[in-house]
C-alpha cells in the first residue's frame, strides 16, 4: 500500500497509513475499491495511478471524518433504519460509515477529491457511483443500522443479540462502541467477498452478533438442500450452493432490502418464503397449496404481519401470512410428541393461550390457530346457520363446555362406542387432524385443500345427501361407519343419515360454548342446523339428554315431526318401521 504513496510525505504520516493498512490486512490493490488506472473494476479513474488518495490524504483532510478523509463531506441527510422490533436507535451516519456513504450513496463524485483542485476523470464519463447494489442511496431504511451504540445494555435489552465483549476480534467497533460499516466490512481486504471482514458461509458473520433462539437446531441452518436447477433460482448471485451454508442470506440482505422491516430480499414477503417452498429447493411445493380453492390465502395480503403484533389487543388487522404459523428461525424437522403439542414445523411462533393472553412461544397447536379463529376471528360469517351460533373456536373447545371435539384436553363423554380402534374417550387431537392438506403424499398442514372448510376429507354439509363413505369421510376418519349405521349407540344415525339429514344437521364438530350452552340440551355436539332442523309444531325445545343412550327430540325434520327416543321408544319405532 505506501508504495502507491509519494515519498515526499513526511515520516510521521507514513507511520500512520502504515498503521492503517496493518489494521486492514491484504491487498486493495487487487479490489474494486482500487480506483486508479490500475484498477480491476469498470469503475476506475482515466489517467490517475495513485490507489490510495481516493480515500486518504496527508494533509488539509475533512474535518469530523477519520483517517485523514479524502473527500467533501456530505451535506445529506438520510432516512435510517427502522422496524417494530429494534431495540438499538440508529441515527445520521457517523464516524466510519460516513466514509463508506462518500461513495457509495452516490451523491458526491468518486473523482471528487479534497487534494485535487479538479475532479479526476473516470473511464466513460462515470462521475457518481453507479446505479446497482454498490450505490445505497440516502435512504438506508432498507440497509442494515449504522451509527448506534452496541453495549452491554442493548444485547440484555434485546436477548439475541451476542454481547460486545464476546464479538470475534474480526468486528471491530469504533470508539464508545458504536457500531459502522467496518464492524461487518473491511474496505482494504476482500478476500470474503463483498469486503467482509470474515467469512460468511454457514451465516458465520451474522451469528456473530446475532444469536436467534433455535436456530442452530432449525431447518435452514442444517439443510444440505440445493436449487434444483428448474424455474427461477432463488439464490441468484449467492455466494454458497445449499441452504445452510446461504444461512440468513436465504431470506435476508444486508443492503438494499425489497422489504425493508427485517431486511427481506423481497418485499411481498411470501416470495422470500415460496420462491425455496415451491419444490425448487424444499421437496414440497407449498406454492401449489395455497393456489387451491380452500386455503390460508397468504398471497392476499402484503405489508400486514408485523412481528411485534399482539394478537390479544385484538386490534390487529386480518391477514395470513406464511409467519404466522412458522418461525424460520426455528422451524424443523421433528415430529410432535403428540396432540396439542406443536410438532418442528411450527416452533417458536406466538400464540394465544387458553385465557386469552399472548404467549411467545406456543407450545400447544391450538394456541397457534386461536390467534386468527379465537377472540381475534378473521371468519366473519358462520359455515353452518346453527340454533347457536359462535365464531371464536378457543370458547367452542374450552374444557368446561357441555361437549367438545376433544382439542384442547380429552373429552367429556367417557361413552363413544362409534369409535374405531386406535381412538378412545382419552384420546386428543390436533386441528391439523380435520383442518390439512387433501393429498395424503403432498405437504402436511392447512396450506390449502380441495374440500370446502379447509379439510382433509370430504365432509358434506348439504341437506338431502345421499350417505356413502366419501360424503362423510372425514367423520369415517374416527367414527366407525359400521357402528353408526348399525345404531350402536342407540339412537337412529342409520335412519337419518338414510333419510339423506347430514352429520351436521346435529352436530357441531367443533363444540358449544358453555356461555351459550348447557348439558342438558347440547351434550354430544348437539347445536341444530336451523335451515334443516326447526321446533316440533308443538313448540318444544328442541333436545333434552336423559342419559346414557336416552334423550328426547322434539323436532320437525323435513317437514315431519320426532318425539322422545330411547332404549324402548328406540326399538319400539325401529319395529313399526321395519
């Protein structure tokens, strides 16, 4: 590097670029950031063979700048990162950072030097950076922070951030430990790439400082998955082949972000999501999902997910994003320990628990699913017009309801005989057991569906249906179709379902809210579908349980009139019928 100098500079000033370039190791010589004549990049001066009076100069340097600055200070005033989730208070570029900006925001001439009395001339006519990834412009909301302080009292405010006395000595931060450009680039050495100051493979620069709970047992950290070489390559101009080795570079950047909170390659942010999740990398194609009739319709909305949102303010604006549901920070592989619990995929992402209070980390599935059909529904009109009518799933699987789908604990009824081997009165399920994918070998999860309400299986709401195992196959998944058709419970599911009433005429498979209901009339999900299912023309109400396999319907079912049912009165009507 002083061979570029002139030897009539003074031995005192020698000493101190000598200084400089040892704490910068390598040769700028070889760099892009070698703009005189000798150069290797398009950007390089026409006639001038001085590499290092582009940035430095002995003598007459810009005040308030370090390391004897080169060129004018700039004048601008530029917009700083920002997000709902920093914890640091960037400003105006200071110190370091207001180096790199003298080029690289590309207001100021790159030949526009303090010790020449004329701009230098550049090859072409260049006069201001070029447009591309190099010129950041004055709007830096979309680059990672500069200019604030990282100290001991931020990384305990923010606890995933490293502290600074743990940093690997390649980050250096300027005085009062603030942190520059320089903390993640070194602008005389590019043997990493991009001027890193240390390599970045396996995200080895970021985790330096930023230490994401999970993820070092997550999926994008240890999947060996690479482009498949069809459709758009997602990691065009990546400096790595696999997922784990681009680490955070598969979803984030640390310059020129198209969605500036979180830095995101993209700014509709599931493209950062499906352009990997669409069988190009992953070996699912999600994409193909959520392009079904039934779906969580993540592409319909854009900018509205916010990580710092609070689902129990319930002021949050609908949406459904991909994030709502998975942490990529966490998400992998593992399969659940069993329902409620969350299985990999959906690790580390908030919730609402069952008193209606945000928690962080949801460790049961429903936690996760009540954010967006709890208190907080995004559903606005009911599925099925019932005697009773509620929206918010968390109150129709509460516990201490007269009956529920045994979701959140196992069920209240101890007497199911309809139900096929491998379920019992203790078993629980998840919502993903009804609410999934339809296609056995595509991806799990209620991405998207062919049947109506998200479903796994056909299930047939329509009053005069016709019984067959696939109108009802999603209740055939647990109920025995054989016990039910038989009577075996002792009451007359054959005669109905042959009389073409549906499942759901009396039955709500999700539960009945005990705010709304009580044991005596909706035990067994009994919540009438009231365009089917009307009061007897006696005025009765409309189900009394008596007991074990005994009750009391007064009702008026296409058109036709039911009395009590019973053990007797059971065999009694199946006799005359027969």
């Amino acid at each position: 590097m002083v061979k570029h100098i002139s030897i009539y500079l003074p031995a005192a000033v020698l000493m101190i670029l000598f200084v400089f370039s040892s704490a910068f190791p390598g040769s700028i010589s070889l760099t892009k950031h070698n703009l005189s004549v000798t150069g290797p990049g398009a950007n390089k001066a026409a006639t001038e063979d001085e590499i290092c009076i582009f940035c430095h100069v002995p003598h007459g340097a810009t005040k308030d700048i370090p390391f004897l600055w080169n060129h004018s200070a700039q004048a601008t005033t530029y917009t700083p990162y920002a997000s709902s989730t920093l914890h640091a208070t960037p400003g105006q570029p200071t110190g370091a950072s207001r180096q790199c900006l003298s080029c690289h925001d590309g207001t100021i001439a790159l030949g526009g030097l303090v010790s020449r009395p004329d701009e230098v001339v550049f090859v072409g006519g260049i006069r201001l950076m070029p447009p591309g990834e190099s010129n950041l412009g004055t709007d830096l909301s979309d680059d990672h922070p500069v200019s604030f302080v990282y100290d001991t009292s931020l990384a305990v405010s923010n606890t995933e951030l490293e502290l600074p006395s743990t940093l690997p000595e390649q980050i250096k931060l300027e005085d009062d430990r603030i942190l520059q450009c320089t903390a993640c680039h070194n602008p005389h050495d590019d043997a990493f790439n991009n001027f890193l100051v240390m390599s970045n493979q396996y995200s080895g620069l970021c985790t330096a400082c930023h230490s994401r709970t999970g993820w070092v047992l997550s999926s994008h950290s240890a999947s060996n998955a690479q482009w498949n070489g069809q459709g758009t390559d997602p990691w065009a101009g990546a400096d790595y082949a696999t997922v784990a080795e681009n680490g955070c570079n598969n979803c984030h950047t640390s310059h020129s972000a198209g969605g500036k909170q979180r830095l995101l390659h993209y700014a509709f942010e599931e493209d950062n999501c499906l352009g990997c999740h669409n069988s190009n990398v992953a070996s699912k194609n999600i994409e193909m999902q959520v392009t079904k009739q039934y779906k969580h319709p993540v592409q319909n909305y854009s900018n509205k997910h916010d990580a710092a949102e609070s689902f129990d303010s319930y002021t949050v604006p609908s949406h459904v994003e991909c994030v709502d549901c998975h942490n990529p920070h966490q998400a992998n592989n593992s399969q659940s320990p069993g329902p409620p619990l969350v299985s990999g995929a959906n690790q580390g992402v908030s919730g609402i628990d069952s008193n209606g209070q945000k928690i962080a980390n949801a460790q049961n599935l429903y936690s996760i699913c009540s954010k967006c059909h709890g208190q907080n529904n995004v559903i606005t009109s009911y599925p099925v017009t019932r005697e009773i009518g509620q929206l918010d799933t968390q109150l129709e699987f509460a516990p201490g309801n007269p009956s529920y789908h045994p979701v959140q604990t196992v069920g209240n009824n101890p007497d199911v005989p309809s139900l096929l081997s491998g379920f019992s009165s203790n078993t629980i399920i998840s919502c993903t057991d009804c609410h999934n994918n339809d296609e056995a070998a595509g991806p799990k999860g209620p991405h998207g569906s062919s049947y109506k309400f998200l479903l796994e299986k056909n299930y047939n709401t329509n009053d005069y249906t016709t019984e067959s195992p696939y109108e009802y196959d999603l209740c055939y998944k647990c109920h025995s179709r054989a016990s039910l058709l038989s009577d075996q419970s002792g009451f007359p599911h054959k005669e109905h379902l042959d009389d073409r009433t549906p499942c759901s005429a009396c039955h709500d498979p999700h539960g009945i809210s005990s705010l709304q209901g009580n044991s005596t009339n909706n035990s067994h999900l009994i919540n009438f579908d009231i365009t089917i299912v009307q009061p007897s023309n006696r005025g009765d109400r409309y189900f009394e349980d008596l007991g074990r396999f005994t009750g009391q319907c007064f009702l008026s079912c296409h058109g036709r009139n039911h009395q009590r049912w019973g053990y007797d009165e059971f065999n009694d009507w199946k006799g005359k019928k027969n």
